[in-house]
C-alpha cells in the first residue's frame, strides 16, 4: 500500500505541534503590504500584522503560492512512490486550490486536490482528520471519505464588525459601507458551499450576541460534537470570554482560541472572529 502525504496551504489553523506530530506539509500564501511582499508564516506573523495593515497606506493583498512552488512540494513528496492529498481553502475565497489543480498535472506524483469549500479551523478539520488516518496507514478512498464526512459536518461562522476592508477590496459598494458604518452595522455570515450567506446583521453587538445565545442552545442539543475553534482578528479578550462561555455549556467537547491568519484578517477587517465546529 502507497504512503498518503497531506498537504495544505498557511490559510488552515494549524498549530505547530500538530503539524509536526502528524507530518503535514504547509504551503505559505502571500500578503503584500505597501509594495512589500510577506511570506506568511515566514517573513511575517501573525501577531504583528494587524498593526502592520493598519499603519499602511493601501489594504493588504494576498495571493496563492506560485505553481511552481507546489509542484516542486509534490515532486518531493512523491520521490519515494507516496501519494499526496493536498486540502486547501475555498475557490470562493482563493485562487489556491486552482493553483493545486494545475500543479498536480504538471507533477510526477499522484496528487489528489480537495477544495475543502471551508477556511482557517474549517479547513483544518478536514486536514487533522486526513492527517491521523494517513498516519496510521489508511487507503487513499478511507481518507477521502473521512475528508468529505468531515466537510458535510461543519460550520463556520465569521462576525464582520466593521465593513472597511470589504469596502476596500471591493466586496461591497463604498456607499452601502459608509452607511453600515454610520450606522454601526455588525453582520454575523455562514460559510455555505465556500460562499457567505447572512445569518444576522443589525445595529451593535446585540442582534450577534442573540444570535450567539441561539447558537448555544442549539448545540447543547447536538450529539457528537466533535470540536469547536474560535479565531480572531485582533481581540483576544473577547473571543476567551466566548470560548469559556461555551465551553460551560459543552464542558466535554474540545475548544481553543486562535489568531487567524493575516489572508483572513486582510478581508474581514479589525475586530473579525469565527466561530467553527464539527460533528460526527
């Protein structure tokens, strides 16, 4: 039986333990600041970037790896008769994983590319779970199997406070962010099939926050909750409050609190936070 390597790319939450103890590969995205290109998670962390996009002149702009670079990954990975399965961020949000496609054409290994349709905690699910049943020698189909299990099982949930940087990038016209900012529009969102959907938006905190209160009562209802991620563009104090609120409600489901990766905070703004979870 040929050997499954897991590849992924610097958008995934991934702690360094994990990487290592599981043997996954990441491949950095890029974030370019004031004509400054960063590797992220080489040339730039994560906890400076927040203060490095706000003193700059123009938002960030991020951008997949170079094609070359994955096909240079999976020629090496390949090199002793192993397979790679490489998981990446939604289409929707990345030219990534087209990026993975064209690689693995070019490759000389068997490369099999998964849009996880998700981001940051969401994709890593999907990796973690591919990551564990490799190690431990399973077949190519088991793992994908396991992979689109896990897509079909989970949520994710971003809260967008301010809309600057969706305005900046273009997702929305300047007037309608002007007005949502006079008005202190607050907009909780799904990632659906790799696209956004509403969930709740109004004035301040306090239609999230029902919304919030909604969430939890509804999990406490819900069997075999696998894992719950919270992420955070810049207020670490908040999402820990978060984190412990529903960790009281679900003290036997595993939690953690992460910054995000400069790729997400880039669009979704000061103050952003996700909320993701899985079940089985």
């Amino acid at each position: 039986m040929k050997k499954i390597k897991i590849v992924t790319d610097s958008s995934a939450e991934l702690g360094s333990d994990e990487i290592e103890s599981l043997g996954i590969h990441v491949l950095p995205l890029t974030v370019m600041i004031d004509d400054v290109l960063y590797t992220d998670g080489v040339t730039i962390k994560k906890e400076d970037f927040m203060g490095m996009m706000a003193e700059a002149k123009d938002l960030p702009k991020t951008s997949q790896p170079p094609i070359g670079y994955f096909v240079e990954l999976y020629d090496e990975l390949g090199a002793d008769g192993s397979e790679v399965i490489s998981i990446h961020m939604t289409e929707k949000l990345s030219g990534t994983v087209n990026a993975a496609h064209q690689a693995a054409q070019l490759s000389k290994t068997d490369v099999t590319v998964i849009d996880s349709d998700f981001t940051d905690r969401g994709l890593s699910f999907q990796v973690l779970e591919a990551a564990k049943l490799a190690q431990e020698g399973a077949d190519k189909e088991t793992i994908l199997k396991r992979i689109e299990h896990v897509k079909e099982h989970t949520k994710l949930y971003i809260c967008v406070v301010t809309l600057e940087n969706l305005v900046k990038g273009g997702r929305i016209g300047k007037l309608a962010g002007a007005l949502s900012s006079f008005l202190n529009i607050k907009v909780m969102m799904e990632l659906v099939n790799g696209q956004l959907e509403v969930c709740v938006r109004g004035r301040g905190m306090k239609p999230i926050n029902k919304w919030i209160a909604e969430l939890q009562e509804t999990l406490k209802n819900t069997p075999n909750l696998n894992a719950m991620s919270f992420s955070f563009a810049d207020d670490e104090v908040y999402l820990e409050n978060l984190k412990n609120e529903f960790q009281a409600i679900l003290p036997d489901t595993p939690m953690r609190v992460k910054l995000t990766s400069p790729i997400i905070s880039t669009h979704a703004g000061k103050g952003a936070f996700a909320i993701m979870y899985y079940t089985d």
